[in-house]
C-alpha cells in the first residue's frame, strides 16, 4: 500500500474526507485503479451520518490542491 487515496475523518460539515494523492501513483494498470476508487468512493458512502449527502474530496498533488463536494443521489 502507497496510500495513493485514503479516507481521512471528516469536514467541518460532517461529510466524509475522501482523498486522492496522484504523486503516490505507481501502478500501470488503470482498471483495479479505477475499482479501487469506486470501492473507497462506497467506503465513504457508508461513514455518512444521517442527513449527510455529499463526500469532501481532495485532490492533493505537489503543484495544488482541488476540493471537490459529491452528492450522492
């Protein structure tokens, strides 16, 4: 494990902190990337309390960082 995403507490918001750090990436493969993703992706899912329905997602990378919200519908 490189830690390339993990699932880290929570925003000020109560929405699960999903995030994804690019410069870790080692692997070539994109398909049990993109698995792995959807699996975290339902891992966040599943920490949100009642009446939450967005996860926080960051992007981190070594230039900047982006904030994204998901709603799950």
């Amino acid at each position: 494990m490189t830690g390339k995403e993990v699932l880290f507490g929570y925003d000020k918001k109560g929405r699960p902190a999903f995030y994804m750090i690019p410069s870790r990436q080692n692997t070539t493969d994109p398909g049990p990337q993109l698995q792995f993703a959807v699996w975290m992706l339902e891992r966040a899912i599943d920490l949100m309390g009642p009446g939450v329905e967005c996860v926080s997602s960051h992007t981190l990378s070594r230039l900047s960082s982006q904030f994204f919200y998901f709603k799950v519908p």
